[in-house]
C-alpha cells in the first residue's frame, strides 16, 4: 500500500529518544507520510521542529510511576490523535508505549505499534515487578502490532506472556540502525587528531562507556574493574560519557570513583563520535536492554566491544568475533576481559576490523528504515477498515 498522505504519530516518553527515529523521520516525509511527533518537552523536540517539517506536540510524561500525572498525558495524547486522526501511531518506550497504545486504541487509530525498547522489568522483583510486567501487557494489547528490537527480547516477552507470538516482529536483525556511511566511519586522521586533542598517549590504551550513569548500566561494576585493572596497568585509561541521573541512581563511592586516577567523566555529549575516534575499547556492563545501540556504533568505529550476557546486550555483539560477553554484575570477569584487550593491540584490531564488517551486514542505517517504511506499508493492509477489541 502506498504511505504517500497517510498521517504517522510518534509517541515517545523523553525527547532525547527522538535521535532513535530521525532517519526514520526523514524517510517517513520522502515516502509523502505526513509525520506529527509527541513526546515531553526538550531541547531535541524543538531541534526536531526546526530541522525537519513535522508537527510536534509537548506532553509531560514523568518517567516515574504516578496514576494521576499518567491519566492526564493519556488523556492530552488522546486529544492530540483525535485531532490530527492518523492512520499510524507508533508509540516508543515504556511510559510512551503505553500511552500512546491506549490513546491510539480510544481513538479507534487502524494501525498502532508499540515499539518495544526494553523491558524494565527485568531487573526488579516483587510487586514492582508484578505492575511493570502487567503495564507491557496492556501497552501490547491495546497495540495491533508489537514490534521487538531485538530476538531476546522477543524471547523474553513471549515467553513470559507479555505478547502472543505472532504479533511480536523483529525487523531484519534489530535494532535501529547504524549510519555506517556518513556518520559512523573510522579515519585514522581523525582518531589522531581526537587522540591528541583530548589528552591520550599512543602507548594508552582507552576504554570508553557511553550512556546514561545509573547501576542498571553497569557502571558501578565498571568503575570498581577499571579501578582494580590500572594497579597493575598503568597506561589504561576510562572515559565515561552520559549525564548522572537520580533514577536508579550510583552510590557515593560509584560517585567516588568517577575522579579516581585514570576515570575522566565528561557528561552528556551532543557529539559521540570524537569520543570514538578516540578510544580502543568500548564497555557497555549492562544489566537490561532493548538493543542497545552503543555497541553497534563502536563496531562501525572499528572499536572492540564488551558487554554483558542480558537481554538485548547478547543481540549486539558476535562473541569471540566483534567482542566479549560477560556475566552480568561480574567485576572479576569484566576485570579479565578488560585486561585481555588492554594488553592485546592484535585481538583489538581483529575484533575491531571484524566489528566494522559485521555491522555494514546486518544493521545499515538505510536497511533498517526501508524495513520500517516496508513494515507500515504491510500493516495499513492487513489492518484497513478494522479495529481491534477493548484490551
């Protein structure tokens, strides 16, 4: 079916979620979609508005459970479909997903998928659990398609009942997609002139963490392995980019270490790219994800990777090829692998070269949102004229 007039929704909980979709944006307006986004109020939502002609809609969306500040964004989004009456609406994250799901299905909108970024749930226990778990439900209920970004968490959410499985896809191989040609693209130039520029020795070896500083992360095991590694290899250093956050906050001797000898924390960064160039090693411990992207995006650098056994982080790195696993929560283990790569340049090079291949396979940019146009062609078809019953 042809998208040319037909009106998309994005629904996202934050706006710094919008960097997931901006070439799928772009796309969506080539294809002659008429393209609205909500999301709560933030730089990257005004930013959007101004690059690029879509309509965009602030509705605050507190990432924290709360029934009445929920109902009122529900009823706000409900307003804004009713009125723009889209025959798409593609909800993104948890609190984003849920509510847009429900809105979507109150305004009767034909086709409503809910984005399945990561399943929180994973890492909690007891009725925190239990109401996480039941919220997914409903979000995948009131949703006509599910769409997962990866194959474990696909796994996952069938398994635990979360979504029947013919109505969850995974598109391609996952995630969303790399911009292998113009963004994510090694130069040796460049990396010695980042490497110069930000303070680094061609006999150091760099790792990097990207993303947000919270323990679900890893980020406490992190510190605690990279602390243990420099004792005994002096020319190791660890550079963490990403904003402290409140919510599931690190403790103060995590805090602590952020200035410990050889840890430079630059905060949140608009431009992840130099930070690359830069490093030798990219570390992603953690404990949940959808699909994460970091991993992804250092393989196109040319970068070895070390992430953990969860969900999502197992779909993101070829073992043994592009990088290593470990357990979750394991400091000795990451300590290991750590230093496996901090005195192997060789291993670094294989995997980082192997990195590059793999991603250019399996996860280019321009891949991913033909899928995704290709995706919501299928489903205005399969969903045309009909509605689905009450969640």
């Amino acid at each position: 079916m042809t998208l040319v007039g037909k009106r998309l929704v994005h629904v996202f909980t934050v706006s710094d979620s919008l960097i997931f979709v901006r070439d799928q944006l772009r796309a969506s307006l080539a294809a002659g979609m008429q393209v609205s986004v909500v999301s709560s109020e933030g730089p990257l939502l005004r930013k959007l508005a101004r690059e690029l002609p879509v309509e965009v809609f602030a509705v605050e969306m507190p990432r924290r459970l709360g029934p009445m500040d929920d109902l009122a964004a529900a009823q706000a989004i409900f307003r804004i479909i009713s009125k723009l009456q889209p025959h798409i609406v593609h909800a993104h994250t948890p609190k984003g997903g849920l509510l847009g799901s429900l809105a979507a299905h109150a305004a009767r909108v034909p086709v409503r998928i809910y984005q399945m970024r990561g399943l929180p749930h994973v890492t909690q226990q007891g009725a925190m659990r239990a109401l996480l778990m039941t919220t997914e439900r409903i979000a995948c209920r009131a949703a006509t398609h599910v769409l997962c970004e990866g194959y474990s968490l696909r796994n996952v959410a069938v398994t635990e009942g979360l979504v029947a499985g013919p109505k969850a896809t995974v598109l391609l191989h996952g995630s969303n997609g790399v911009d292998c040609q113009m963004r994510f693209v090694p130069n040796r130039e460049t990396r010695t002139r980042e490497r110069l520029a930000q303070g680094f020795s061609p006999e150091e070896v760099v790792f990097l963490f990207v993303g947000r500083l919270v323990r679900d992360k890893g980020v406490g095991e992190l510190l605690h392995s990279f602390v243990s590694l420099r004792k005994g290899h002096p020319l190791v250093r660890l550079v963490i980019v990403g904003p402290l956050e409140e919510r599931d906050a690190l403790g103060p001797h995590e805090k602590a270490l952020l200035t410990a000898q050889g840890v430079e924390h630059v905060g949140y960064q608009s431009d992840v790219v130099r930070f690359y160039s830069a490093a030798d090693v990219v570390v992603l411990p953690s404990h949940r994800e959808g699909f994460p992207n970091v991993p992804l995006e250092a393989a196109a650098m040319g970068l070895p990777v070390i992430t953990t056994n969860a969900v999502g982080c197992v779909d993101a790195v070829d073992p043994g090829v592009t990088g290593f696993q470990v357990p979750v929560n394991n400091v000795a283990a990451l300590t290991t692998t750590m230093r496996a790569y901090a005195t192997d340049p060789a291993l670094r090079d294989r995997h980082g070269l192997a990195g590059r291949a793999w991603v250019e396979r399996n996860f280019e940019m321009n891949a991913m949102t033909t899928a995704v146009l290709g995706f919501y062609s299928r489903a205005l078809e399969e969903n045309e004229g009909t509605v689905d019953a009450d969640p």
